[in-house]
C-alpha cells in the first residue's frame, strides 16, 4: 500500500527540518569549540614557474620527468647551439684580425714617428742653410712638404688603430652576446621545486618562449579559502592560520597572505555551510617558511583540506590546532 502524498511530503520535511537542525547544531558546536577561529575548506596550491626558451631553436634534451623535485640551478633542457657557436667563432676570428691589424698600424706609426722626426731634422738644417743663400726656396718646400707627410701619415695610422680597436671591440661585445645566448640555451631551474608538467621532448623545435616544464615552488604553497563578508573584513594581512589536511595527521602553520578587494560568489567546488548565494572574500593561507623544507616529502598541491584563522589576536589556540610538523623520524 503506497503512501499518501500529504503524508510522503509530511516525511520530507521531518527530513529536512531534521538536517537543518543538525546542521546549525554542528555549525554552533564548532563555534562554541573554536572561539575567535574560524574555518573553511580548501585545496593546497603552489605558485608556477615556466621554464621556457628564450631563444627559437630545436631542444637537443629533456632530463627531467613529472614528480621530479630539482634544486635551484638544476639542468632542465639543452637546446641545439651549433649556429651560435658558428658566430661565436667567427667573432672571434674578427676579434683576432682587429687585434692584429692594431699591432701591424702600431709598428707602421712607429717607423712613421721615425720618419717624421728626420724630416724635421732635414727640414731645420735646409733652413738654415737657406739663411745663408745656400739652398733654394723649392728645396725647402720640399723638405717641408716631406716632414707634414710624414706627420700625415702618424696621423692616419692612428685613426687606423682607433678604428680596428672599435672591430676588436665590437668583436668582444659579440662575444659576450653570444656567451649569455648560448648559456641561456642550458635551461636551468630558477628556484627549487617539483616538476609538475614535463611539455616539450628532444628533438621539439620551439618558438621564443616555448615552454619545456612547469615548476611548481614548493616554498610558495598556500591554500585558498573562501570567507563571508562578516568575516574577511576583520581580517588582516599577517593573522596567524593553521591548516589541516585530510591525508595526513599534521597541524601545518600559516599566514593570511592575501584577502580579496572585491567581494564574489563561492566556486561550486568548495564546500562550505554558508549558502552559495551570498558573496564569500577569497582568503589565502600561505604556509609559513620556517616550515617548507620540512614539508617538501609530504605537502603536495592539490591536496584537500581545512583552514582555520584566528580573528581574534587574544583567542588561543584549542590543543587539536597546535603546530604539529613531521619530524625526521616519521619522514
């Protein structure tokens, strides 16, 4: 015999009234338990870094994998350098023509300064001879004009030497060019990390700014929350937070890093016992540094979890919240 309608809707709302009231029962007891605290759920996230080219070129090898954690400065990926290392070479032929044109001009001016200085010696003895009407005036002149060719010809050699000290300089500039381009084709990683996404492989030919891994900073985790209006204002950048994360019996210390300017509806996502129609302040938690290295093996992005901030600068810490961190033992 199936039930009559008025009294399966009679049970429904037994039902719900039920849950609702068990519901603010548990929202009051945590309260009651967490005063001055308040909490919300959330994922562990981590700041990306690209590893990328800078210059387009063919990537030569990749000797990382997914998971991988590297240390700051690690080789991620080479790139193919034969074209420049070709320049480099030719640079530094032009570097060693330049250098050798300024000895050549060098050892000319100084046999022109030579030169020069006996054609004064010439040009002073033929003017005396020509007070006493010895000589003639075209044999002065000629003197004359040999000594300002000479001293022409100083001149000349050393604008030829400023010039190849140009090239040569010019050559070592391309150089240096050169040596910071071919650097920048051994990809290294900039910080320390994990290797969340491997792109490209050996052999990929990649455009400037072609990604080959992506970094995740594992000193740079936090956990995003979403707060009420009530809540985040009174908050401030600094306040004291603990995270709790479902996979593992660790009390994690934290910090309010970053409060929203601007008010927006909760992600479908989280979870929280506030209606989803009233606009919730996105919250960031970032755990503290002190910590990081201690939860390299253990902390990964995306894990779940729950985030409390103290509002009240004189609410203690309940003993269920105190930092509780791994120790080498339980690594």
């Amino acid at each position: 015999m199936r039930p009559s309608p008025k009294i399966a809707s009679a049970v429904i709302l037994l039902i719900l009234a039920g849950a609702a009231g068990w519901a603010t029962w548990v929202n009051v007891s945590l309260q009651q338990t967490l005063p001055g605290i308040v909490s919300a759920n959330g994922r562990i996230e981590a700041e990306r870094v690209d590893i990328a080219t800078k210059y387009p070129g063919k990537i030569t090898n990749v000797l990382v994998s997914e998971g991988d954690f590297v240390t700051a400065g690690t080789l991620i990926a080479a790139q193919e350098t034969d074209d420049l290392q070709a320049q480099r070479a030719a640079a530094l032929s032009g570097r060693d023509r330049a250098t050798a044109a300024i000895a050549r001009a060098r050892a000319e001016m100084s046999a022109h300064v030579v030169q020069t200085k006996l054609a004064q010696l010439e040009l002073d003895h033929a003017l005396a001879l020509h007070k006493q009407a010895l000589i003639s005036d075209t044999e002065v002149a000629r003197r004359t004009a040999q000594r300002d060719g000479e001293a022409n010809g100083v001149m000349a050699i050393q604008a030829a030497i400023a010039e190849a000290s140009a090239a040569r300089a010019e050559a070592d500039a391309q150089i240096r060019r050169l040596d910071v381009a071919l650097s920048d084709m051994r990809l290294l990683a900039p910080i320390a990390g994990r290797i969340e996404y491997r792109i490209a492989n050996a052999g990929a030919v990649l455009p400037s700014g072609g990604r080959i891994a992506t970094l995740l900073d594992l000193k740079e985790m936090y956990m995003t929350v979403f707060l009420p209006t009530a809540t985040a204002t009174g908050l401030h950048i600094g306040d004291e937070a603990r995270i709790v994360l479902d996979a593992m019996p660790f009390v994690l210390p934290a910090t309010v890093s970053f409060i929203a300017v601007e008010a927006q509806f909760t992600p479908k996502y989280v979870e929280t016992t506030s209606e989803r129609d009233k606009l919730m302040y996105r919250v960031k938690l970032k755990l503290a540094p002190q910590a990081s290295h201690q939860l390299t093996n253990w902390v990964r992005p995306g894990l779940t979890g729950n985030g409390y901030v103290r509002i009240h600068s004189d609410s203690p810490w309940p003993a269920r919240l105190a930092v509780h961190l791994p120790t080498a033992a339980s690594e």
